[in-house]
C-alpha cells in the first residue's frame, strides 16, 4: 500500500509507485526529507525519477533495523517524475514541499 497524504504532503511508501500516480499534479516533487523505518537489517530503499536514474539510495545496516532520516534542508531537492522503484520491507515517510 502506498498513499499520499495531501493536508500533511506526506508520501508514505510500502511498495514500488510513482508518486504522480498517487498524487497527480505532483510532476515535480521537492522533497524536504525522508524517513525510513526498515523492517529488517539490509533492506534497501530506491527511489528513481522519471529517466530511471537512481535518485536516492538508503540501506538498513548489516545488523540492524535502525531507522534512517536524510534531509535536504530548505530548498529540498527536486525530483522529476518521483517513483519509489525497490523497497524491501518496512515504510518510507517522504516528506514533501
């Protein structure tokens, strides 16, 4: 299940999509930061833009689960075309502009 929440800009992923599916009219994302709570030690988080470029890579370490937050500060960073491509477990909270 993957879903946008609109009052909050909040895109929350579980699964592969693309985010102009789930929130049309979002061609260009800005995205402030994300927050990733995997669910087991090395799962993975990829997400891509539209030219299938990996755009932003997150891994849970070996050993554990721990959460991982990366944030681009207040301009964001731009995205065309944003689509979560891999996730291995848990949730993703991409926290948009």
């Amino acid at each position: 299940m993957t879903a946008f929440r609109k009052n909050t800009l909040v895109w929350e992923v579980t699964g592969a999509a693309s985010l102009t599916t789930t929130a049309p009219g979002f061609n260009v994302a800005v995205v402030r930061k994300i927050v990733y709570l995997p669910s087991a030690a090395n799962d993975d988080l990829v997400f891509q833009n539209q030219d299938s470029e990996n755009v932003i890579v997150l891994k849970a370490g070996a050993a554990d689960a721990s959460p991982i937050e990366v944030d681009f500060g207040e301009r964001g960073k731009r995205i065309q075309g944003l689509k979560s491509t891999t996730i291995d477990g848990g949730t993703a909270y991409v926290y948009l502009m």
